[in-house]
C-alpha cells in the first residue's frame, strides 16, 4: 500500500436525499449485463465498449428534464462500427440511440438500450470552395466550424445558442435555428447533402450522381415506399396545402413532410427527411453545408418598451429594416438577469410591464452598414420607448463591447431564471412558434397560463420570427409537482395549436416531451403518414424508440428526472453539456457535467448501496485526479459552476493528516524545496531520462501516484542558480519571477537569454526598468497548495507572498509583474480567500500585472523591432482566458512574426503545473488535436506565456521548444 493512500471513503455522502424514485436500482451496480456486454466487446473491441454502472450513469443525463440509463454504451469509431451495431441490434431485437454533446432539451441524446457516443471519434471539418461549402463530421461544434469558415469570411446558416457546445450532427438531427437562423438559414434550408447509414446498414451519400441508382438497387422496398408516401401527399391538395403553411413559420415538431414537396427523388426526399429525425431514421455520418458570408459590420441596440404590446408592435418594421436579429425579453426576465456579471443593477428597478427588444444588423460593408443605420432610424421615429432606469440608452451602438454586453444580457435567460431555480427542483427549457403578428396575444397568453399554475412568469424569444422560449421548474420526485407540470403541458398544447395555430417546438425538435402532442398539432392524417415513415425507413424499429413518435398520452411524464442536492458549488447545474468542449478530460475520463451526475447519482442512493460503492471506487480517478483543475469550465456554464474548485475541495477531503501537514511543512520551508527541485532538474540532465523515469515510478508506487510527479521526456534542464542582477533605484516596477522559472530553464538547445533575462533586459531596453527583489526564493503565488487541495500549505504561502510582495512594490505603489500566467491568476485572484483579514486588505493595494500584459501595453509602444520571425504559432494558456489577456499574448506575438497562428483546437494542455507529471494521459489526451494540428506543418517559433503549459506542449509535440513570447521579444528587439 503507497505511503500516503487518499482517504476516497472521504467522499462517500454524508447524508443523501435518496433512495429517489429513479436511483439506479441495485441490480445494476454490476454494470452491462450479459450477454450484452460481452456480445459488444467480441463485436468491436473492449476500447469500444463502456460497461461499468459509472459509464452508464455519465451517459444517462443530458440537457433535458429526463433521465434513461442506458445497458451499454458504445463509443463507435467509424461508420463500420455503426453497421456493426445496427446487424446486432437487428439480430436481438434491440434499440439503438445516439449521443453527441448531449445538449439536446427533450431527451433526444437518451437510451435506455444501446446507446452510441458519436461525438469523440467524429470530428472534423474539410473547408471546400475557398469557404462556400465545408464538409463537417457529426461531432464537431458548430463554434469549431465556424471558426475554421471565418478566416474564409463564411459562417454556418444554424446558430444556435448551444454553439459552443452542440454538434452538427444534432443540429441536423433537431433542425436547431438559432437566433438569425428562422426558416431560411436552417438545417433545411442550407444542407447541400449529407451522407447517411440506413438502419439496415446501407450507406446513403446524397450527393453522389449515382445515389438514386445505388439505393434502388440496395433498398428497393425503401424506394419504392418513399415514392408512394410522395404520390400520397401530393394527390391531397388539402394536405398539401398544410404542410405549406405549418412551414411558413419555425417548425421542428415531427418528419419534414415537406421533403416529399421538396424532393423528387427517394435520395432527395431522404435527404430532407433526415433532417429533424432525431436519430430516428438513419446515423448522419456527414455533412455538406452551403455556407453564408460573414458579414462582419455589426449594429445593435437593447430598447426599451413600456408594454409587451408595444414591443411586439415594433417588430414587423425592424423585420422590413433588415434586422438580422431581433430578440424579445420580458419585465420578469429583465429583472431576473441582474443575477448575471455584468448585466446592469438598476434593470432590478424595472417596471413590471416593461419589455426589450434586442435588434441588430449585419452588413458586409460600412456603406451597407450606414443604410441599415438609416433605416433602423426612421423605424425608432415611430416607436414610444421608455428609459425608466440610468443605464438605458435605447440607442443603436456599432461598439463591439457593448454589442457584447447586450447579447450578454439577452443570453442570462436560462442562466438567471434557471441557475435560480429552487434546489432540487429539474428544469425543462421549452419553445414554441406563432404567427409573428400573434406575437404579443402569445406572449400575454403563456405569462398568464404560467402563472395560474404556479410557475415563475417569464418569457424571452427569437421575436423576429415569432418564437418564445420559456422555463418550468418542478420537483420530479413530487407527485403533485408532476401532476401540475402535466395539467400545464396539457393546457399549453391545445392554447398554442388551437388558439394560435403555432407549431409546439419551433426548434428544439420534437423530443420525448412533445412527442405524445403531435397528432394534437398535426391531426391524425399527417401523423399517421409520419407513423408510416418510419415504418419505411426502419422497418423492425430499431432506432431512438418513444423519442419523436409516441402513442403513449403519458409518455412525456416518463423518465422525468430527480435532481437531489449535491455540494454548494455544483448545486445549480442544470445539466447542460456547456462545459463538456473545454474540458481536458472529455475524452479520457469525465466532463465535468459527468462529475456532477455521477455525485447526483449517489444522493439518489440509499444508505449501503451497492451502486454507491461502486461509484466511489472509480470516482477518485475518473473524476478528482484527472480533472485538471483549470476552471474553464466555469467560464464557459451558463451558470458560472466551477467544477474544477470542487474537485479540489474533494483533494483536501481525501486528505489525510499526515498528507496536509507534509504539504505544509512543504511550504514552511519551500526554499529548501525550491533548491532541491532545481538541483533534480540539473541531475536530470546528466542523468537521462530513462532512469530518471524508472526511479520517479517506483516513488509513486510507494508514496502515492497523484502526489510523486513521473519525470518526462522533452523537460527542460534547470535554470541558472542566480537571478539577473537588477536595481531598486529608478525601477518603475517589481517583477517576480514564478518559482517554475526559477527551477526550470528554457527549451533544450536554447541558446538565448533565460526568460528573467530577457524580460529585463527587454523593459530596460523600453526605458521602463524592473526590480528583481533578492529574496524571492522561497516564495510562490500558492497555486501549487491550492490545485492540489491542501488548504493549509496553501494559506501559509498566500499569506507569505502577499505580505512579501506588498513590501516589495513599496505598498503597492509599484506593479507587480508576474511572469507566468497561471501564476498571475494565482497572486491576483486565487490567494484572496486564504489570506488573514489584514492580508486581504494588504493585497486590495497591489496591483498584479502579467508579463504578456506588461509587454504589449508598457514595452512594445518604446521598442523598435529590428528582426521578425516567417511565422509564430500560440498556445494561451487557460489562466490567460480568466485573466482576459489572450489579445495582448496575440499583439506580443504578431511583433515578432509575420504570420502568427491560434490552431483552431487550441485548448486547455492540461499539464497544470505538474498535473501532467502525475497524469501524463491526461496532457496527452486533451493536447491530442491542438498537437496534430501543430505538427502538421513547420512554424519558426512555438510561444505561449506559461513555462508549465510550454512543457506540457513539448511533451505533446515532440519537443517543439514552446517558450515564452517575451523570450521572443528580447530576440526580435536585440541590437546587432
């Protein structure tokens, strides 16, 4: 047994809610039953195969309000393995669904079978027609398209709010729209064609000239009744007639019927109907869209109405204007959002009935521009807009940072009304469409019927094209509360189809909550062609069951999901899959959405479960030490949730005595720690790596894996023993060198200056000099205590270096230049918490500068550039995302190189300070697509701002040399 063995009993619930109604039962604590499971691993492999209780529990949840676990998941790695799993699930008589980001609102990602992740082994994107077209695989993010279509002036038709999340395999599968998509830039409208395989195994790419042939040949029963459905519909000209209109507006309730209209072809018709089917037909193994420009000259303003009414009434005359977007929120919502950063205080003052209207436009050029403007200006002439608070300008802006902040404002609807919720209660996040000149009677109808069953009131929507949007919270494990989510659902179907002739999902896709409602919307002469459409296409049923057609009244009550208290932190996750993109564990462990439902799962649980056992036995590893502890994650939840600080917090619980007074004793005396890393890093060197590796694993055998670091290959040698020698007198700042750049020096074969050496001798060269204190040995911003969740060695060197540093810069009079971004991160904002009440006002006086800021805001404006580089390719650091400096990093790095390059899949390196030595799978994994990426082409130079990250990427890219951009600087300012 190691030395220090973590306590994971530690994290066993003290307490639960459970046992809930839908825990996990105990029969299942073994995982995949057979023969399922070991059917599957003969099939495709056991890296194919996840079969535990906690793989599946992962899996079980996803944007929506309800909850299926699945038997077994299968992470398919090729259209192989899909045909695969299609003749097996034939063969036995089971079901199969598929799973990207799992963003989806109605369930649509949830199996209670076999369920297929399509996401980790499907990403890609292939830019044809210098960016007209792209050719995307089903699990990229429509955020990562885009980015790759931008440096071509194009972007995607569908844009949804999801972006940073949802693939475009869902996207097609759900027609999501989006904000500007309505019904001309969607899925629909925009796919060129898409390649598809049939349930049967058949593989379908609809724009291959000879596709029709091929499928005749391969399905003709399938060809034949596509036709018959198309010669059906069109001989009804009633019907016809009616699927005209329901289109007319935002529609994702049901089959695209008018693909029969559309098409004139099985190939063609196919090709429409995959659209919106929801993993019901067919897996959407590619994508071809026809892209849009990217029209890049923004104008927007946030108005002010008095009445719902009256903002709804100016919708029609922005619509005639151009506006690309108009987007509409209520007085509740409004008022809910000041819960959000940054969104203004006084909107708490709001009246009740005011209302705004987000309106922007787009244009490819300013003349373009300059038009709208005038245009969205004789609309305002005719408008009663109010000002009833300070920081309402009801003013159109062309500022890119205010636009931010409006969009900002509009997007806090899910985050203040569903962060806000009441604790355990679970969220449903609907939409609806209507008419756009019913938009105000809608508005006005849903608020009342929201309030006479008891739900907070509020409403915000895509008000251009006449679609709402709305929350309900309600406790699942109550049945009354369920019974009155029920009565509402029954009673907002028939207000929305019957008083307003709307469509019930406008583009969040019908889904297992609207499912039971569509022959309500459709009648029973197009719902029973739709019953027959998928009889075509799937004759033994063996796709995503219950989800799109439905004959249960009940079925949207089914599955519903607990959502039982888990820690503070984490509490007002609503499940969303947000964070799942940044997370640099995604594709090894867990996301950090995973975490959380994982700890859900154990509150469910009884005392003495079996199913909690097992959860905590894989819990330690898959969730705590592998979860980097880099907090973007929080950046990117609609709520703010860091996951990461709940990792930490779960280190220090596993914690045993010995350990959190060996940590601290560690930062008592760091000096002599500080010395003897250093001098280890300098025995490396002459001793190589292949014994240091060995003697570094037997150490973690014996102490502990997640404590003892593993030496790598491509890790620097040591840094000098002295500092670079420097003068209080006439320095115009303090610069700290971080204890990493004290310990480690530069990339092997550097010749050049160490980094203190240069960002001395490149401030003294801009006539703004740095003093370097002579005892900052033995110092360190604290982040090394607090990543690793030792609260005690942690609060002895926040407090040590906050007080050193304050006398430092002579009480704060001075900057303090801090030359690695995490630990800039670390001094300026992590330490706080830990420090003494007067520490913590000590602090409040310094002012914490990092070196890449310094650089490109005091430097580069006094230095000339005498020499640049062909190219320079970045690697920002996460620290750098929270600190908000990644364009200063970029404005550094575009001095010293003519062509500097961001990879599109630049992410988290997850190396966190020596994280990567602990867990090298962990860097390796989540650097695998930003390292291909690099190494497919030379670059002169590799640069980031942080000596642990450039390791990290080293180690990723076969020692490309990462450094820090200010080495580069010093270089490309040097004097012959």
């Amino acid at each position: 047994m190691p030395l220090l063995e973590p306590k994971p009993q530690a994290l066993r619930p003290a307490a639960t809610t459970g046992p809930a109604p839908d825990r996990v039962p105990d029969r299942r604590a073994a995982g995949t039953p057979e023969p399922l499971r070991g059917d599957l691993l003969a099939l495709l492999g056991p890296d194919k195969v996840l079969h535990t209780v906690s793989d599946l529990v992962r899996y079980a949840s996803d944007a929506s309000p309800y909850r299926f676990v699945p038997q077994v998941v299968v992470l398919a790695e090729d259209i192989d393995d899909i045909s695969a799993v299609f003749s097996y699930a034939h063969g036995k008589g089971r079901n199969v669904v598929f799973r990207a980001a799992g963003t989806s609102l109605n369930g649509q990602a949830q199996g209670e079978d076999i369920l297929v992740d399509v996401r980790r082994h499907w990403t890609g994107i292939e830019v044809l027609d210098d960016g007209a077209r792209a050719r995307i695989r089903p699990g990229t993010t429509v955020l990562r398209a885009n980015t790759a279509l931008a440096r071509h002036g194009r972007l995607l038709g569908p844009d949804p709010a999801s972006a940073i999340a949802c693939t475009l395999g869902g996207v097609v599968a759900n027609n999501s729209s989006g904000m500007t998509a309505g019904t001309t830039r969607n899925s629909y409208r925009t796919l060129s064609s898409v390649t598809v395989v049939l349930p049967s195994g058949t593989l379908v790419d609809t724009a291959d000239p000879d596709a029709d042939a091929e499928l005749a040949r391969a399905e003709p029963a399938l060809c034949a009744g596509l036709l018959a459905l198309k010669s059906e519909i069109e001989a009804d000209a009633e019907l016809v007639a009616r699927i005209r209109a329901k289109y007319e507006i935002k529609n994702t309730n049901g089959y695209r019927l008018d693909a029969f209209l559309d098409g004139a072809t099985p190939v063609e018709i196919l090709r429409g109907l995959m659209v919106g089917s929801e993993g019901t037909l067919g897996f959407i193994a590619e994508t071809v869209f026809d892209t849009l420009p990217l029209d890049r000259y923004t104008t927007s303003a946030l108005l002010f109405f008095p009445t719902l009414r009256a903002a709804a009434a100016a919708v029609p005359g922005f619509n005639a204007a151009g506006a690309r977007a108009v987007e509409l929120m209520d007085g509740n919502t409004l008022r809910a959002s000041v819960r959000v950063a940054g969104v203004p205080a006084d909107w708490a003052e709001l009246p009740r009935e005011t209302t705004a209207l987000l309106v922007e436009f787009r244009a490819p050029d300013e003349p373009a521009q300059a038009a709208y403007e005038a245009a969205a200006a004789r609309v305002l002439e005719g408008l009663e807009l109010v000002a009833p608070v300070a920081s309402v300008t009801n003013a159109f802006t062309r500022d890119a940072g205010t636009i931010g902040g409006y969009w900002k404002a509009r997007k806090a609807f899910v985050t203040a009304v569903g962060g806000s919720r009441p604790a355990g209660t679970t969220l449903i996040t609907e939409d609806f469409a209507v008419p756009p000149s019913r938009l105000a009677d809608a508005c006005a109808a849903l608020l009342d019927l929201q309030a006479r069953h008891g739900f907070d009131a509020a409403v915000a929507g895509h008000a251009a094209h006449g679609n709402l949007h709305f929350l309900l919270a309600f406790d699942a494990a109550n049945p009354g509360d369920v019974a009155r989510y029920a009565s509402f659902m029954d009673e907002f179907c028939r207000m929305a189809v019957q008083r307003f002739d709307g469509s019930l999902k406008a583009e969040h896709a019908t889904g297992r909550n609207i499912a039971p409602f569509l022959e309500l919307e459709w009648g029973p002469r197009a719902t029973e062609l739709m019953w027959r459409i998928k009889e075509t296409v799937d004759p033994h049923g063996i796709l995503a069951p219950r989800i799109l057609l439905d004959r249960d009244p009940e079925g949207h009550l089914r599955g519903l999901k607990t959502i039982p208290e888990v820690e503070a932190v984490a509490d007002p996750c609503i499940e969303c899959g947000f964070c799942e993109p940044t997370c640099p564990s995604k594709d090894l462990t867990t996301t950090p959405r995973q975490r959380i439902v994982l700890r859900r799962e154990m509150m469910r649980q009884p005392s003495g479960s079996p199913v909690t056992d097992e959860l905590l036995a894989s819990y330690g590893y898959a969730a705590v030490d592998t979860c980097a502890g880099d907090s973007t994650c929080g950046l990117a939840c609609p709520v703010g949730i860091d996951t990461g600080a709940m990792m930490r917090d779960f280190r220090h619980r596993r914690h045993s005595r010995r350990e959190e007074w060996a940590a601290a004793q560690c930062a008592l005396y760091f000096r002599a720690v500080e010395r003897s890393a250093r001098l280890a890093v300098a025995a490396g060197d002459r001793i190589g790596d292949r014994l240091l590796s060995s003697v570094t694993r037997a150490a973690r055998r014996a102490v502990r894996p997640d404590l003892v670091p593993e030496w790598l290959p491509h890790l620097p040698g040591a840094a000098a023993r002295t500092l670079p020698r420097t003068r209080k007198g006439g320095a115009v700042a303090v610069y700290y060198p971080a204890c990493v750049n004290r310990i480690f020096g530069g990339p092997a074969g550097d010749r050049g200056p160490s980094l203190p050496e240069a960002v001395v001798a490149v401030s003294r060269r801009a006539g703004r000099p740095v003093w370097i204190p002579p005892d900052v040995t033995g110092t360190c911003c604290a982040t090394i205590w607090h990543s690793k969740g030792y609260e005690d060695g942690n609060r002895i060197m926040a407090n040590r270096i906050v007080e050193a540093a304050w006398g430092w810069t002579a009480g704060g009079r001075l900057p303090l230049i801090v030359d690695a971004s995490s630990c800039t991160l670390g001094l300026a904002h992590e330490v706080v918490p830990y420090l003494t009440p007067d520490n913590r006002a000590l602090h409040a006086e310094l002012t914490v500068v990092d070196s890449v800021v310094w650089a490109a805001e005091e430097l580069l404006p006094h230095l000339e550039i005498l020499r640049t580089v062909d190219s320079a390719v970045l690697h920002p650091a996460c620290s750098m995302r929270h600190l908000g400096d990644e364009a200063q990093l970029r404005t550094v790095a575009e001095a010293c190189a003519r062509e500097v390059v961001v990879p599109d899949d630049v992410g988290c390196c997850a190396f966190a300070g020596d994280r990567g030595m602990l867990h090298r799978e962990l860097t390796e994994s989540a650097t695998a697509k930003e390292a291909a990426e690099v190494t497919a082409r030379e670059f002169a130079v590799h640069v980031s701002a942080n000596r642990m990250c450039e390791v990290g990427m080293d180690h990723a890219t076969g020692g490309r040399g990462y450094h820090s951009v200010l080495m580069e600087l010093e270089r490309a300012t040097r004097p012959c």
